[in-house]
C-alpha cells in the first residue's frame, strides 16, 4: 500500500507538534519560531506530496476497480456499541487536500516572515497559523465526524486568534468575535448533524456512513433528508455562504497571510468538503440529479452566494474586501457544483482556486507592503503601480485571468465544467447563474485591476512613486521572501488546470479522485451524472459574457475613474435610483444590520436581560416569598430586590407567603418571640392537623 | 458482580485522614500561622498519596464491580450499614476531590481572604475534603446523606466568614436552600426503605445499603415510585442546580471567597449529578422514565436560561457562576436521556466542569485581587498588563465553551449526540420529537455560549489596558501569574488538555458502570 | 385518681408558658416562661412514671432540672452579656438573627 | 369535673384530688401572674409559687426524691438566679410597663388557646378513665430511693456522664459569658 499512505497521519501531527514547540519555546529561538512552522510545513509536504505519489500508484494499480481509501484507525475511546476512532482516512480527495494545504501554508509561512517581520507577536503569529494548518490536515483526512468536528473547531479557533491579531483595536477583536461566532451558529446544524446520523447510521465512521448512505441502507429517508440540511447549515457557516457570509469581509481585519490562508485552502472550503466529503449524504438526502428535480437547496444557495457575493465586490474600496467577496462567489461555485452534481468539477475547483486566490492576496499584502504603505484602499492609496511593481503585477494579471475563467489558464478548466455540468444535469437556472456570475467576476476583477495597477497612483502609491524617484529607480517589487511564492503560485495558476482539462481529454484528476464520491458514476438512481463532453459550442456564451464584462468594465473604469471631469463621476450620488442601488450594495443588502442590530443586539441586551431580570425577580423572588414581581416593572433593578427580600415581605406579604414552602424571609425576622411563636404555632397547627386526621 | 475487598481500609484512611489533620491542627498555636499551614497541606498531600495508591490499586478490568469494598454494621436499630466502596463511576470524582482540595491549599498559602485566620479557614478546608471524598464512597444512603450533608458546614461558613460584602445573606440562602432540599431527599430515601422493607420477601434483611435497593428498588409500585423520585429529585436538584432552583448559586459564588467559589463549582456541585447517576435512577428506573422528559425540559431550559443570564451580567465572577447553570444543564441532559452516551458524557462534563470551572474561579480571584474589582467594564487589555493570565483566561474561556480536543468538548458533544436518539423505553413513551427539539435548543446554546464566554474575553482581556482601570488599585499589584498560582493551576490545565484529547481516560473507567445502569432502558418497555 | 388530672394541669401549665414565650418581651421573663414549660413536662413524666410503675419518668424528671439549672445559667449570662454590650435587654431590639 | 370523679375512690384518694385541686388551681394562678404580671419581681416570686406547687404535686405523684430536688434545684438555686438576673439587669422593681411585646398576645393567645385545646382533647381521648394504680404507698420511702438510684446509676449511667459534662459545660460558658473583660 504505501508507507507514505499508512503513515499519513503524521500530517497534521508534525505541525500540531510544532505548534506546542513554538509556544513554549518559539520567543527564544533566533526567528522567533517561524522556523518551527515552516520546517513543520515543509515536512508535512514532503508527507503530503509521498502520500499523493503513491496515491496515484495505487489508482493505477487498482485498474478498473475501484480505489478504496486507506484507513489507518485506533480506538479513540468507546461509549456501549459506539466506537469512535481516529486516524487517517485516506483516499483522493483527501490527499487533493493534503497536499494543497501543506502547500498553500508552506508558501503562505515563507511569505510572513517578511510580512510581519517585527510584529508584536511574531510568534504567536506563527503558532497559530501552524496550528491553523494542523486543524485543516485533521479534518481532511478524518476518518470520522468527531474527528471532523475537531479540526473544523480548532480552525474555528485560530480563525479567532488570527483574525483578531491584533486585538489592542477594538475593531479587530469585533470582527474575531463575528467570525468565530458566525460559524458557531453554523456549527450548531454540525453538532445536531451528526447526532442526525448516528441516529440514521448506528455509527461515526464517515467511510461507512457513505457506504451505508449509498446502499440505501437506512429506515428514513426524511431523517436523512434532515441530516443533510442541519449539515449543511455548518457548510454555510463555515464557508461562508448566503446568508451567513457577512463574517467573511470583515474578517480581512487579520494580517493578509492570514486572509490568503484562510481564503485559499483552509478554513472556508471546509464547508465544501464537508459537502464533498459526505457527499452520499447529501446527494440522497437533497435528491440531487434525480429526474424532473431543477432546484435542490445546495445549488440554490449556491447560486443564491455567487450572485450576491459578486454584487458586492463591485463596491468595495478595500482591495483585500473585493478579493473577499471574490472568494464568496466562487465558494457558491463550488457548492453550485457539488449541488448540480458536478462534485470532480467541484473538487478541481477547490484545487484550482486555491492556487490563483491564494496569489492574489498575496499581491494584494505585497502592493500593502511595498507599494501603498500599508494601506488596502484601492480609491486613496493605490493606482499606477503596474511598472514599479512588475512581479507583484505579472502575478496579478495572471491569477485574475485564472479567475476569470479565460481559456487555457486553470480557472477556466473547473469553471468552464461547473456551468456546463449545471446544463447538461438540468438545472437550467444555475446555469444561468454560472455564466452570469463569469460575467460579473470579470466586470469586478477588472475594476480592482485598473484601480490599483493603472491610472494615476494616489495617496501612498504616490509617496512610493516619489520614494522610487528619489532612489533613481524604476521599479522596486518587495523582497524575495514574498515574491518567491507569487511566482510560484502563478504558475499554478496558469497550469494547474491542465490536470483536468476537458477540451484535451486530459482527465487525470477525475481519475484519482472518483473514487471518493461514494457513489457509482453514469445513470440510475443514487448515480452521479459523468461529466458532460466539451464542446467549444457550449463554453461559447459563457466567454462572450466574460468578454463582455471586461469590456464594459474597462470602459466604465476608465470613464469614471481615468479623468477628474468625468460626467459620470459622481453619479451614485446624483441619480436616486442608483444611488438607492449603491447604497442597498454598500451596506451588504443590510444582513449585517440584520444581525447585528437586532438579532445579536436581541439577544444581548433585551433577551438577556429580560431573562436575566425573571431571574433575579420572578424565580429568585418566588423563593423568597415575594409575589409581588409584576408590580413595578420599570426601574427594577438590584435595589429594588434588597427592599423585595428584605422589607417588602416583612411589610407587606407575611400573609401570602406564610404557608408557602418557601417562605424562609419573614420568619426570619430575628425575633425570638416570633420563632417562638412560628415553633409553637407549627407544633399546633401539627397536632391539629394529626387528631384531625385520625378521626 | 462480587464486590473486591482487597485493601478495603484504603478508602476510610483516604476519607478520615484530613479529620486526623484536623485534630493535630488544633493543638496548634493560632497565631502560628505556618505550621497550621503546613498541617493541613501535608495532610491534603497525604490524602492525595492515599488517593494515587487508591488509583493504582484500582483493578481497571472490573471497573464495573465496586472495589477496596467494606461493609460493617453501624446503627443497628435503623439499619444504617457502614458499606463502602468505588467503582469506574465515583473513582474520577473521588480522586478530583482530592486533588482540588490540595490545589486549593496551594492556592490559599498566601491568599487567606479577609479576615484571615487562616488556620480555621485551612482546618474547613480539610473537613469539606472528608466530606466530598466520603459522598463519593458511601454505598449506604445513611451514610451518603451523613457525608452529603457534612459538606454544607464548612462551606457554610466559609461563604458566611470569609465571603463578600452580601456574605451573610448568601450564605443563609445557600444553606437553608440546600437544607430544604435535602429534607425532601430524606424524607424519599426513609420511604424508599420502608416500601423496599415492606415489599421484601424477607424484611428483616432490609438495610440502608446501596445493594438492597439496587436489588429491591425496581420493583417499587410505579406510582409510588414517581412520589419518591420526586423527593430525590429536589433534593439533587438544588444541589446541581437545576433550574428554577438554582438562584442560590450565583449569589453564594459571586459572595465566596475564591477557595470557596473553586470547591462548589468543582466538587460541591457534582454531588447532586452523581446523586442522580448512583442513586435516583439505578434505585427507581421506573420512575425515572417517567421523569426523564421533565428533567431534559428543565435542563435545556438551564441550558439557555445560563446562557442569557450570562450574557446579562456586568460582573466576571458572576457570569462564570451563571455559566454553571448553563454547563450544568448539559450534564443533566446527558443524564436525562437515560443511555450509555448521555450518561457516559455526563459523568465525563462533571469532571471536566470542576476542572474547568473551578479554573476560571480561580482566574476570577487572581484578577479581584490585582485589580479590586471584577467590574467587566473596568478590565480591559488583561492580555497586555498580565499576557500569562490572560491567556490561561483565553485557554479556559474556549474549554469552557466546548471546543473539541479540550475536555468540556466531552461533555457536552456527546450528550447532544445521545438526546437526539434517547433510550428505547423513552421513545416508546412518544417522546422522540421532544427530545429533537431540546436538542437542537441545546446546541443553540453552545452558540450562546461561545457568545459570552468569548465576550467576556474580548472585554476583559483585549483592547489596551484601561490607564486609570478601577480607581483604586496600584500599578504595583498587577503582575503576572506567581509561582503559587502556577502550582495551583498547572495540573488543572494539564488535566483539561489531557482529558480532551484522550477522552478514553475517564470513559473506559465510567462506560463499564454505566452499562449496567442503563441495561434496563434499552428495548421493549 | 385520674391521671388526666396531672396531664391537663401540665398542658395547661405548658399552654401558660408558651404565651410567656410569645408575647413577653422581656430576656428573662422569656426565660421564666421557659421554666414553666420545662416543669409543665416534668409533672407529666412523672404521671406517667406512676402509671406505669417504672422509676424511668422520675430519672427523666431528675435529668431535666438539670439540664434546666444549666439552660439557666447559660441563658441568664448571656442575659447579662446582652445588657452590658446594649443596656437593654428587650427582645425587640435583638435582631442579629435576621436573614 | 376533675375533683368529680374521686367520688368511688377511697378516703385517702379523696383527699388526694382535694389536695391535688388545690395546689393545681394556685399553681395555674400562679402561673398567670408570671406571664401576665407587670412587675419582675413579682413575676418571679409567683414563678416560686408554681415551682412549690409542682414539689407538691411530685410528692403527690410519691416522686419524693424529685419533689426534694425540685425544691432544692429550683427554689434554691435557679430562683436566686433569676433573682440576681433581675437585679443586675436594672429591671424596675416597680411596675414596668415595657414587659410584653406589642400586639404580642395578639399572637400569643390563639396559639396557646389552640395548643391548649388540642391537647386537651387529645388528652381526654386518649386517656379519658385511665387510672393511677393503688396509693403509691409502697414507693415512699427509702427503698423507692434505692431503686431510683439503681435506675441512674446502672441503666442511665451514660446519660449522667453525658449530663455532669452539660453541667461542667454550662458552668465554665456561664462563666466565660458573665465575665467583665
């Protein structure tokens, strides 16, 4: 089998190893731990990469079988029949993950040191981001939900710790807490998930629960149909798909290494491998690529996210906030993919956008860094920067055009076969949605473009551009550490693709990871639908709307942004409409208002506290004998407990209360005479009560 | 099913030997301060030492048999018996009883809470110890409520001496509350006697031991029953606390001197759950289908009723007391769906609870005495005056709201997971869709959960730190954790890690019990 | 004779101290209320001793005036602790027990 | 009706219940005056009275020893305690108006009239004719004494080691409470 294979769980011990090391001993190394990390990540992708060689190895020696997963499993710890294990599930899927996070958080490693070289706590900085990448590589190669559950949550952790980084400012720590708890109410729909599944299953082990999911070897198909909801309520969660995408943008409030870490290939897609992952589950349970069906939830809220999520890019004066957005609306696509049955297209997708997005926040850190002085406001600080920073540019142009999906470069190869998968399965609707989304993501990459490499530089472009003259320079790109992995993940970006290339017959990705659907492939019922055949005729109106985009928007930035006197300049605040428009756009279709002001606000202030006030007057009150909590209700506060408990029953309630269980205050009075009194009088009201009901 | 009477003496010595300290302390100068201290330290160590021998006698393959069993006569005329023993169930709790009192004593070498007299505070601290480790080791109800009842003392006057400023209220409500429930506990467990001794084929047997009413118990009439599990019921109820008879707890925590606060939440409040797992329902299982929906309601209702009380509160200690509440509601969850998981999780949440409670107790005391004030909106930037505190705080706040690999995660997970799919017999009942939707209300509340712990870190900890802070502390009195506060706290943050990540610790000593317990819930009616 | 005789006078005596107890206000009548109780009790024992021809009740009867002349001697110190600490001696003013 | 059914008893026990109606009507006036009266002294001067009359009946009941100790006991010691509590109290000597609570028979009276009737009644079902045997000759004497004291040294010893140290206890508290610093 492979010793890399046996041995995969090594993967994400070696960093979460590394992790505790650079805690405690990281501040005295001479770089601060980062060493730890990389040398860490370096040696997981060694693993990662062995374990991928000899993962091919066994596809092909598998020939015409089908590849079954690796597991490599010890008792966790068992409750009766339920026994849960941990170890290593290995098969293609997981190791496409394996090998791209060790990868994408080598690079992103090598990349920070010189990002945050001399930060406040460069070496936090480096443990959690270590630890980041062990919580990914544990959850993708899970061989169980609870496993699954405890690299999704430790990701959730360091999303916190990253994203609030820098928590001295308030905002910061604001966008942490949105963050960590956004995907907690996500996470809900896991936790109650997989109580769904060990009801319908009997068991834990996601390679059986796929076996015993696709076999249809379960008593309800209702129930299951709810599992997959509640799951996918985590998915979009985590992955930030409508409507929980709002923690998404702000969560560019951590360090850019962090954003293209997390954007990339980590932390949100793992919703969309939960999805891949299980993906028997849901296909059954949601009645995907069954006859006559044209909507399932996964696709609509897909397509609901690709939409919504390129709308609001084309608003944002934040480049790393476009980028965001950016990454919303291609995680529809994926979930679109997965939900209209195209799971190797979405997949590659994952695999593929991982490479080119992962750049582009990198060269959106490396403009950051060099070029406008730490700032990511494209309109004040951004613009003209193309020939002062050649690398920075070459990579940018190169992972946009992936992006965009232009042919022959790689996000063209899972794009292209995501929108044609969703007309070919009929679903009409999304394919719609696909190629309308193409168009967009275009208009809006080209306006980024041209705000920070074109025109006239601005605010700190400027101060660079002075800098640069005062050397007698004409380009200065950032140091090696940082352009060293933009150039190598532009050129995966440009290639990538070719590991799945329809239009070629080129289909060594589906090969080697078909195997993980865990569902037979072609037709019938539980089947998963092949991918459609190429055909240029197809792609055709997809590239023309993005041909079109790029015109429209070039045109339009040029227009608006390329002169002062622009009659179109301005015209958001001039013409009602669109400016009703802009403004609906600007403030996020107004979901963070939503939860914010009134859902979390809600439940902060007013629900608390109103449960808090029942408490301290209504129960607490009841047990001390006041019945009198509805008397006042406007300014109760702990003074108006002391008089409640204290004189208010003396005062007023003896009566009420004195038969009452709970009526310990007025007895309490401290008199002698009185406990006198309660003695005598309670031996009485005994007796009484005895000879009464003894005759 | 033979209980193992090898080195039955073990756990008398380990329950009596604090009492034996006691005593040396008394002849014990008062005003030699430092030898009382060591005393009562020694003597907790020593307690400890008996507790690790205790542990590594332990037969693990029969966790299921009660161990170092001893039965002796000991009131005839009201059959009382002196029946001891451990099995996989109370081993955990009676050995973290043990350790907390030793960690509690590190803690309190110079940190006698106002007004001092530390050798009368250190003497309650010893006798609370026999009390804990004796409930924990009683297989007599007599003897378990003697034990059950020894704790309210020292903690009474702890909570009423060396309390807050609202001590003497807190204190009083405290012990009359938990008085009136355990009258009612004794009341049910004298009824239960009588109505097993009536029943009984041969009533001159009948006795107060743990086995006559595991053996009689079940075949108490139903409706009879119910009425007795109602008692048992209050009485472990407010001792948990369960909603709506928990309000005693955040007024007797937030008034406790921090000793006090890490004992109640740690040990004190797991009487009431273990009274539930080893005595309420093994003794009356008919009874206890019938109750288990009430009590899942009112768990769940503590679950979210915790939670949004936390949320209200201005003041860190009681927040962490709220959280209690809510954390104690998963617990009882667990219990209430009456199968392996659940129970096998509520035993597992007792202890990582009392670990992890009892360490943000601790942390509250550490920050009330650097800053003189647990005002949340007078802590700011703790991360930055004290970076170690604060992020033992960060530690503690995420196990404390449940994150996997960390040990409250076992607690809670696995209790969701068992009250989405309770035992058989309550199904049957026509109870499966109220426990779906008390599931999915609980895992609401780990999202509330999640929401004041980690704004109780944000408020507290991030941000810089406020320049004139409470008014009236020194800047010479904030400083990072010292060596006694790391004594006291480092085996507590190891056992949370150690439990989280290997959960099979404590679950392949308790599951073996446990299956026994709920062997009568499974299938048919 | 009757030994209901003895017994009511008891209660009655019993009945007398108990509305000492409560509506004097004064420590030390409270405490001479108490006495009356304590004797009202004595004089039932030893009826009942009688009655059954045990010498039982009369030891009972012994031990209580015992104890009596302890409670006593407790509870007027404590009187006198009182009024030297308050110079009074009113039960109205002693409310330390509250809760 | 108590001094109604002597009426087939003996002479001696006529003159018994005679004497027993006596002592018990100036036993019960006697015992109002101490809860009723306005003046300390005089209440504990009639509390005297009523510790008489209970010697009285005990010798009645043939309790001699007890009857002996009850006087020795409580009118020797225990009154002049009260006595001496009364004086160092500063209790007026005269009439005091501020002896009894407020409204205090309010809540006095009906409890005491309840207790009353129910015991009573219960009294009087349980024990409606119920006699005491014989004329308790035979106990008086010192041979009742001996047998007394048998009774407390042999079977009740433990209780009277209980109670020395209850006395010992209360004599070093009394001490410990009264002394001046």
């Amino acid at each position: 089998m492979g010793w890399f294979l046996e041995h995969a769980w090594l993967i994400p011990v070696i960093p979460a190893v590394a992790f505790a090391l650079i805690i405690l001993f990281g501040k005295r190394m001479p770089r601060g731990g980062s060493e730890i990390g990389i040398a860490s990540m370096l040696a997981a992708l060694v693993l990662a990469a062995g374990a991928a060689y000899q993962w091919i190895d066994h596809v092909n020696a598998s020939e015409g079988e089908e590849a079954h997963a690796v597991l490599t499993r010890w008792e966790w710890f068992r409750i009766g029949d339920l026994k849960v294990s941990i170890g290593a599930h290995i098969d293609g899927l997981a190791v496409v993950m394996l090998l791209l996070v060790a990868f994408i958080s080598t690079l992103v490693q090598i990349y920070s040191t010189e990002y945050v070289r001399g930060d406040r706590r460069y070496t936090h900085f480096f443990a959690s981001i270590t630890l980041f990448s062990a919580g990914m590589l544990t959850m993708v190669l899970a061989p169980n939900m609870v496993q699954l559950l405890l690299g999704w949550e430790i990701m959730g952790l360091c999303s916190f710790l990253l994203i609030g980084h820098w928590w001295e400012e308030r905002a910061n720590s604001e966008a942490a807490l949105k963050a960590f708890w956004t995907v907690r109410v996500g996470d809900m729909g896991l936790l109650v998930g997989i109580g769904m599944l060990l009801a319908i299953f009997h068991t834990l082990e996601i390679g059986e629960i796929n076996e015993a999911a696709a076999a249809g070897d379960f008593d309800s198909k209702k129930l299951l149909m709810w599992a997959a909801v509640a799951l996918f309520i985590a998915c979009i969660g985590k992955s930030g798909q409508f409507p929980l995408h709002t923690w998404l943008p702000d969560a560019m409030a951590g360090p850019t290494p962090v954003s293209s870490l997390l954007h990339s290939s980590t932390m949100v897609v793992a919703g969309v491998f939960l999805v891949a992952r299980l993906y028997p589950v849901f296909h059954i349970g949601l009645d995907m690529n069954i006859a006559g069906q044209h909507f399932n939830l996964i696709a609509v809220i897909g397509g609901i996210t690709v939409l919504i999520a390129a709308g609001l890019a084309f608003v944002q004066n934040d480049i790393k906030k476009v980028l965001a957005y950016s990454t919303v609306s291609q995680l529809g696509y994926m979930m679109m993919g997965l939900g209209v049955g195209a799971w190797t297209a979405a997949v590659f997708h994952i695999f593929t956008h991982a490479f080119f997005k992962c750049a582009l926040f990198l060269c959106a850190g490396s403009v950051a860094h060099t070029g406008s002085h730490h700032s990511f406001d494209m309109k004040k600080d951004m613009g003209g920067l193309r020939k002062k920073m050649p690398i920075t540019f070459g990579v940018w142009i190169v992972s946009t055009v992936a992006l965009c999906g232009i042919p022959f470069v790689s996000g063209f190869f899972s794009k292209d076969e995501i929108i044609d998968s969703a007309k070919h399965n009929d679903y009409k609707v999304f394919y719609i949605v696909g190629i309308v989304g193409a168009f967009m993501t275009t208009a809006y990459m080209t306006r980024a473009t041209y705000l920070t490499f074109f025109g006239k530089s601005r605010g700190g472009a400027e101060h660079f551009e002075h800098e640069l003259h005062h050397d007698h320079k004409e380009s200065k790109d950032s140091p090696w550490q940082i352009t060293v992995p933009l150039v190598i993940l532009g050129v995966l970006a440009l290639f990538s693709g070719y590991l799945n290339a329809a239009p070629f017959h080129w289909h060594w990705f589906e090969k080697w990871t078909e195997s993980s659907i865990g569902l037979p492939l072609g037709e019938g019922s539980f089947a998963v639908p092949h991918p459609p055949e190429f055909s240029w005729a197809a792609a055709a109106p997809g590239l023309a709307l993005v041909a079109a985009g790029f015109a429209i928007s070039l045109l339009l930035c040029k227009a608006v942004f390329g002169s002062e006197t622009s009659p179109l300049r301005g015209l958001t605040t001039r013409n009602p409409v669109l400016g009703a428009g802009h403004k609906f756009l600007v403030n996020k279709y107004y979901l963070d208002t939503l939860y914010e002001k009134i859902i979390v606000h809600g439940i902060a202030y007013p629900i608390s506290k109103a449960a808090y006030w029942t408490n301290q007057h209504i129960i607490d009150g009841v047990v001390n004998g006041v019945g009198k909590g509805g008397r006042r209700t406007g300014d109760l506060v702990y003074k108006y407990i002391d008089q409640a408990l204290v004189d208010g029953v003396v005062n007023g309630s003896g009566t009420t209360a004195r038969g009452a269980g709970g009526a310990l205050q007025p007895v309490q009075s401290g008199k002698v005479n009185m406990y006198g009194a309660l003695l005598f009088g309670a031996a009485a009201v005994g007796g009484l009560v005895l000879v009464l009901v003894n005759t | 099913m033979e209980p193992l009477q090898d080195l039955n003496w073990l756990l008398s010595l380990g329950t009596f030997l604090p009492l034996v300290g006691v005593l040396l302390m008394l002849f014990v100068p008062k005003k030699d301060v430092d030898t009382a201290k060591t005393i009562a330290l020694g003597t907790a160590l020593a307690t400890l030492a008996v507790g690790v021998v205790t542990a590594l006698k332990f037969d693990y393959g029969q966790s299921e048999n009660l161990q170092f069993f001893a039965s002796h006569s000991w009131i005839k005329p009201i059959s009382a018996t002196y029946t001891i023993g451990v099995d996989g169930i109370s081993l955990p709790l009676y050995l973290l009883s043990m350790l907390i009192t030793v960690l509690v004593m590190i803690y309190s070498w110079n940190h006698v809470p106002s007004p001092g007299n530390a050798k009368a505070f250190f003497m309650l601290m010893l006798v609370l110890q026999t009390g804990m480790a004796g409930t924990f080791m009683a297989q007599d109800l007599i003897l378990f409520f003697v034990f059950f009842e020894l704790v309210l003392l020292p903690m009474y006057f702890m909570i009423g001496v060396w309390g807050g400023e609202n001590r003497q209220y807190a204190s009083l409500k405290f012990f009359l509350y938990t008085m009136f429930g355990s009258a009612l506990m004794l009341v049910g467990f004298i009824a239960l006697f009588v109505v097993t001794k009536n029943n009984a084929a041969d009533p001159a047997a009948a006795n107060f031991s743990f086995q006559w009413f595991n053996e009689n118990g079940p075949d108490v009439a139903k409706n009879t029953a119910i009425w007795i599990f109602g008692g048992l019921f209050i009485g472990f109820a407010v001792k948990v606390p369960m909603f709506p008879f928990h309000t005693w707890l955040p007024d007797a925590h937030t008034e406790a001197p921090t000793q006090g606060s890490v004992i109640l939440a740690a040990i004190l409040l797991k009487l009431g759950t273990y009274g539930f797992v080893r005595i309420a329902i093994p003794f009356l299982p008919q009874a206890a289908v019938k109750w288990a929906p009430a009590i899942a309601v009112l768990a769940v209702i503590g679950i979210i009723y915790g939670a949004l009380g936390c949320l209200a509160q201005t003041d860190m200690k009681r927040l962490i007391a709220f959280s209690s509440v809510a954390h104690m509601g998963f617990v009882m969850l667990g219990i209430s769906t009456l199968t392996d998981l659940g129970i096998n999780a509520a035993l597992f949440g007792m202890v990582a609870h009392g670990l992890i409670t009892g360490m943000l107790f601790f942390l509250a005391g550490s920050v009330k005495e650097r800053y003189h004030t647990l005002q949340i909106s007078k802590l700011k930037g703790m991360l930055k005056s004290m970076p170690k505190l604060g992020w033992i705080f960060g530690f503690c706040a995420m196990a404390s709201l449940g994150l996997p690999g960390l040990a409250g995660f076992w607690g809670e997970f696995p209790a969701l997971l068992a009250s989405w799919s309770p035992a058989e017999v309550l199904l049957g009942n026509g109870h499966e869709g109220l426990f779906r939707v008390l599931t999915i209300i609980a895992a609401l509340g780990t999202v509330l959960a999640a929401g004041y712990l980690l704004w109780l870190f944000q408020r507290t900890a991030m941000g810089e730190p406020a320049v004139e802070a409470a008014g009236d502390h020194h800047e010479s009195d904030i400083h990072d954790v010292n060596a006694f506060e790391w004594a006291a706290w480092v085996p507590m943050l190891i056992g949370i890690v150690v439990l989280g990540v290997v959960p099979k610790l404590l679950l392949d000593l308790s599951d073996p019990g446990v299956q026994i317990i709920t062997k009568v819930f499974k299938g048919g009616n | 004779m009757l030994i209901n005789e003895f017994l009511v006078l008891g209660a009655v005596l019993f009945c007398i101290g108990v509305y000492g107890v409560i509506a004097r206000k004064n420590a030390v009548l409270v405490l001479m209320s108490i006495e009356l109780i304590l004797n009202s009790v004595n004089i039932n024992l030893l009826a009942f001793d009688r009655l059954h021809g045990s010498n039982d009740g009369a030891v009972f009867a012994l031990y209580i005036i015992a104890v009596a002349a302890a409670e006593v001697g407790v509870g007027l110190a404590m009187v006198l602790l009182i009024f030297r600490n308050r110079k009074t001696i009113s039960l109205d003013d002693l409310s330390e027990m509250k809760g | 009706m108590l001094l109604a059914s002597g009426v087939l008893a003996t002479d001696i026990e006529v003159a018994q219940t005679v004497g027993f109606g006596i002592i018990a009507a100036l036993m019960v006036a006697a015992a109002l005056n101490v809860v009723l009266s306005k003046n300390v002294v005089h209440a504990a001067l009639s509390l005297v009275m009523v510790m008489a009359g209970a010697a009285a009946q005990y010798l009645l009941l043939a309790a001699e020893f007890v009857a002996v100790t009850q006087v020795l006991v409580y009118i020797g010691a225990v009154m002049v305690l009260f006595l001496f509590g009364v004086m160092l109290t500063r209790a007026k000597l005269g009439k005091d108006t501020d002896l009894n609570n407020n409204k205090g028979w309010a809540l006095g009276l009906p409890i005491s009239v309840l207790l009353l009737g129910v015991m009573v009644y219960v009294l009087i079902d349980g024990f409606d004719d119920t006699r005491i045997s014989g004329s308790g000759a035979g106990k008086i004497g010192s041979t009742a004494n001996v047998l007394l004291s048998d009774r407390i040294f042999s079977s009740y010893a433990l209780p009277f080691w209980a109670l020395s140290f209850v006395l010992l206890a209360a004599v070093i508290g009394a001490i410990v409470l009264a002394r001046k610093d």
